[in-house]
DNA sequence: GTACCTATGTTGACATCGACAACATCGATG
DNA sequence: CATCGATGTTGTCGATGTCAACATAGGTAC
C-alpha cells in the first residue's frame, strides 16, 4: 500500500513498482473483473506514467500470470499447513481440499486469475515465470493418489485424482464465482461447515 | 455458415447478419479465447461494416450473453432428452450430470461463455434477455432435491444440489478449459466413461 | 570524488477496439 | 409510387497495449 520506505527522490524511481503493480491490479480485478484491468489504469492509481509497468512486466498476461502465481504459491503454503501432521491420507486429501475450498473464499481474485482463460496457457516458457501451479497440483494429485484404498490399479487412482479435483475445484470455482447463495458461505464458519459436508459426499 | 438465402442485392443487407455474427463470434472464442473477441473482426468476417453489429446487439457483452444463452438452451434440450423416460431419481440426476459434461466437452466455447467471468451479471434485465440459464440451473436442482433420500430435511437437500453440482460443474469445467490429460478425454467413449465414474463417487 | 552504466521511469506515437452520431439503402406498407 | 422503419456504412472519439527514444538516479570502477 504505502509506497516503499526510500522512494527515491520522493518522485521519480518508485522504490517497489512490481509489488504495487501486484495489488493495484488485484484491487482492480476485484472492482471491474479480469477483463477489466488495464496496465494503464493500473499505472495511474500507483502514480506512475503508463508506460511504466512494462520495465517490470513484458505484458498485460505477465502481470496476471504474476497474480496468478502468487496465488498458486499462497495455496501451496496454505495447504501444506493444513496437511501437516496428519497421518490418515483420506484426512489429508479433506485437509487438502478445504483449503483449496477456503483459499477460493478469501482470495477470489487471485483464484479467478489462477484459472482464468485469459491466462497464457503453460508451456516450457510459462512453466518457469509461474513454477507454483504445477506444484499446486502435484500435490493434490499426490494427495489424491494416496487417499484411493491400497491395491488399486494405477488407471483408478488417476480416476479417482480426477474425481476429488473435480469435487474441490468445482465447489471453490462456484463459491470465487459468487454462485451459491450468500446464506450459505457468508462466514467462514458456514462455509467450512458445507465445504466440509460437501466433501465428505466424495467416496474413492 | 453460408450466407442466407436472400442476401439482399448481394451487398447491403446481409439477410442473416445476427446469426452470422454469433456464429463468427464462436468461431473467434475457438481461436482467441473470450478475451479475444472482438465486435469488429467479427463483422470484418461476415463481410460487414465495423458498426454493423450495433443493429443487433447493443454492444459486446450482448453478444456474449446471446451466445451463452444458445448455450443454455441447447443444454436443457440436450438435459431434458437424456432424462426423457427414466424413472429413478438418482439415474436421473446422473444422467443430467453426464449430459451437462459431454456439453462441455462438444461445446466447450459456449461453456466457456455461460461461465465467463466477462458475462454480465444477472440481474432482472438481462434474464429477460437470456432465460435459459436460469431453467438450466433450476432443472439441475430440481434432479438433485430428488436424488437424495426420501425424509432429508430441506437444509440438507440443498446441500445435496450443491455437492451435485459441484461435481458435475468442476468436472465439466476442468474438460472445456482442457485441464485434463488429452488421453482421458480424447474420444467420446472414453470420455464418458470416465465422467460416469466419477459421478459415481457422489453419494448423497 | 568523478565519470560512466544500468535499472527504472517518462513522453510520444501508432494501431486496434468499443461506442456513438449522421447518413445511405432496401423492402414492406399505405 | 411515396414514405418509413429496419438494417448497413462512414466518420469520429476516447481508451488501451505496445514500442521507441529519451531522462534520471544510484551504484561501481577508477
């Protein structure tokens, strides 16, 4: 928010561009949508001139893949919290998915860009600026994987790793969306209560 | 596809300039994701003026409903023949559930378009302009208050739809965006193969 | 300490886009 | 056959992404 501590010469080299280019364009997305953020509006509300962001960003789908990513890097971290400690792999599959589920709620934005269409998709190139999303999902894969019972051939855990995403991403996509009734996720408490519910419907 | 019938004098009036534009607005969303459509390469490609569109949509998300509405449409039709005859609640929740995932997967622009963040949020107004969506959704909740055992209260017969959907909705959207190996997906026996076992993980 | 050098910002320009206004054309209706 | 409304066209404006050319500050090498 605050401009960093040493802005030089209080006007010209802004001191932190990236990272208040970062939360400008997260406080835009959440007023206009992914569609409507703009480098040039993102520019003006830091107070630097529109050409600006590109020392920091190649282009638009730059910055988003950066909101992106610090998203993914934000989930990672959480769901490792989450997981940690507990032994029974269906429990760290749940723990997995509530956060995801719970991370959705509280940062709609970022999880809206993580998944966005606008986003460049991942190839060789992307993979690097943006190293989080693939570890996001390994780890649900892996937790996945290791939830379906022992002695299962390899073809069903896949299934099985497909069902528990599709479960989780479908519920975190709707509740990011705003597409369930506002009742039903208004506090954290309800919400985790149905993300909880929900996921328990989920039998590998 | 070919222009109507009788395209007036063969230059001005284009005989079928509203369906043409949707049509090419589909086919842009096919190359260039939603973001890259434009109102003026569309017109560029059925061959008319930059302002044309105009006449037929009062601007650009306007397009965007009337294709996502196309969508909805087709997908309750679609929804409703798939669950023609069948008794049993659950295999009908199921069989609206593989239906809602193969539509992804045949129609996956459109898809794209119903849950594009773009899309102007529904409010009075624009429900009049797209009325399906909301038939969709009610037929989907209707199919899962059902599909639940006979002497749930209410609260928990909500819940049921929105883990239903969830699924139904996650899956079907990790297939649209092509999140999904290409292998699993590739062919539509495949597809649906997998998309019935995974809805088989529901129980509620 | 001074003279560069590089990272970081700035100004100015261009093409594209959404949107609107003013004008043109066609076909149906009297 | 004259008129009128629906449908297209041209011209224009402001906003945007992107690039090139220039400016500045702060650190590094001597």
């Amino acid at each position: 928010m605050a401009r960093a501590q040493r802005a030089t010469s209080e006007t010209y080299h802004h001191g932190d561009l990236r990272n208040a280019l970062l939360a400008a364009a997260v406080e835009l997305i959440a007023e206009r949508g992914v569609a409507g953020l703009s480098l040039r509006e993102a520019a003006r509300r830091v107070g630097v001139s529109h050409a600006a962001p590109y020392r920091h960003f190649p282009d638009r789908a730059a910055l988003l893949l950066a909101v992106a990513d610090e998203g993914f890097g934000r989930l990672v971290e959480a769901a490792r919290a989450a997981m940690d400690g507990i032994e029974d792999p269906s429990e760290r599959l749940r723990a997995y998915g509530l956060e995801y589920i719970r991370f959705a709620r509280r940062n709609p934005v970022h999880f809206r860009v993580m998944f966005s269409e606008e986003l460049p998709k991942p190839d060789a190139d992307t993979t690097d600026r943006a190293p989080f999303a693939t570890v996001a999902l390994e780890l649900l894969f892996e937790a996945a994987g290791a939830a379906v019972r022992p002695g299962v051939d390899a073809e069903d855990r896949a299934r099985a790793a497909v069902a528990a995403w599709s479960m989780t991403h479908g519920f975190a996509t709707l509740v990011a969306d705003g597409r369930l009734p506002d009742e039903l996720v208004a506090d954290e408490r309800a919400a985790d209560e149905l993300a909880r519910w929900v996921l328990l419907r989920l039998s590998l």
